[in-house]
C-alpha cells in the first residue's frame, strides 16, 4: 500500500467508523453494537470492493489494523459521545468525509489492481458507498443512497472515481490531487445535504422544462 492510499484508507476508516458509531447510538445499541457498526462500517465498502475484484483474501482480514482502527474509534465515541445524542448532522458529515476519501481509495485500489480506468471508477464508487449500506441495513433503516429524495450521494461518488483515474492518467495521482479529490466529493456531498440538492431534482427541471415547452407551443 503507498503512503497516498494508506493515508486515505486511514482517515476513511476513522470518518466512517465514526459515522456507524454514531448511527448505533441513535438506535441505542450497546457498546458491542457500537462497536461491530463502527467496523462494519468502516471496511464494508473495501470489502466489497475487493470482492468484485476476486482479490482476497480481502484487505481487511489482511491488514487488521484497520479493524483494529476502527473498533477503537468506535470505543472512542462510546465513551465520549452523550448516550441521549440523536443529533443526525455529526453523521452526515463524517459519513460525507468517509465517502470521499474511500471513493479515491477504492479507485486507486482498481487501478493497482489492473482493471480499466472506466471500471476502478465504478469501483471506487461501490467503495465509497459500500460501508454506508450496510451500516443503515444493520440500524435498520433505509440506506440513504436508495431513499427516493436522498441529497445526492452516488453522483458526487461518481465524480470523485472518475476525476481519480483520469488525474492518474495525467501522472497527477499525488498526495495533493488525491486529497483534493476526496475534499471535493466531500464538499458536494455536504453543499447537497444543506441545499437540498437530490437526483429527482433533475427530473423535475425536465419534467418542469417540457410543461412549459408545451406551453409555449400552444
């Protein structure tokens, strides 16, 4: 693993352990759920990324200080977070932080792994996705990448797998571009959340666009 992916694999891990930590504290789950959400979050989206590629065994039963990272985040916040927090903006952020950083990693992972740079993309996208599913699955709510007016969350992942492999085509995948990657999607995802950006918004400019189109017609 180079210093670039290490360091994004890292900071991703702390974001979306922290987002599972938080979410199994708003379903009052004790400090083994906390725990096991903080995990599951935090390396789900690797693991599944590593799945589609055949590559295993995964990353993370290889390289455990990941899940060592992310239990003693989710420890963290245990103790440190109020058992009576049901604030869903703490969440939100660090889920937007997480997504960011493991869609560059996960796209980067592809790309070292041999695929086409149309596929890392998309992996990278699963991977920045991945934890937060199944985080939502296990506090029983509906992931936020299916909820019919959820902000924009795939688009902004998306954005981030393919500027990825097109700035490592351009010998651009340093530190700098790959933080300012992740710092990007992070940034649309959080813009979306606050200004209530989501993917029907664009069907209803087209629906909207083609009433008065017809309008105008007649």
């Amino acid at each position: 693993m180079t210093l670039t992916r290490g360091g994004l694999a890292a900071f991703g891990i702390i974001a979306f352990a922290v987002s599972g930590a938080l979410a199994a504290k708003r379903r009052d789950m004790d400090g083994v759920g906390i725990v096991t959400l903080a995990c599951v979050t935090a390396v789900g989206g690797g693991v599944m990324r590593d799945l589609m590629m055949g590559a295993v065994p995964v990353a993370a039963l290889v390289e455990l200080w990941m899940i060592g990272l992310a239990a003693t985040t989710g420890l963290v916040v245990m103790f440190t977070v109020p058992p009576n927090a049901r604030e869903r903006a703490p969440l939100l952020v660090f889920d937007a932080i997480g997504l960011g950083l493991f869609v560059v990693d996960g796209a980067l992972r592809g790309l070292q792994y041999g695929l086409h740079p149309v596929a890392a993309a998309l992996i990278g996208a699963v991977t920045g996705v991945g934890g937060g599913i199944l985080r939502d699955v296990l506090a029983s709510e509906v992931p936020l990448v299916f909820r019919r007016h959820s902000r924009l969350y795939v688009v902004p992942a998306l954005l981030g797998g393919v500027l990825t492999v097109t700035l490592d085509a351009l010998g651009l995948a340093g530190v700098l571009g790959m933080s300012g990657t992740a710092a990007l999607v992070t940034t649309v995802r959080i813009v979306a959340i606050v200004r209530g950006w989501h993917a029907s918004s664009d069907r209803l400019l087209i629906r909207r666009w083609g009433r008065s189109s017809r309008e105008e017609r007649s």
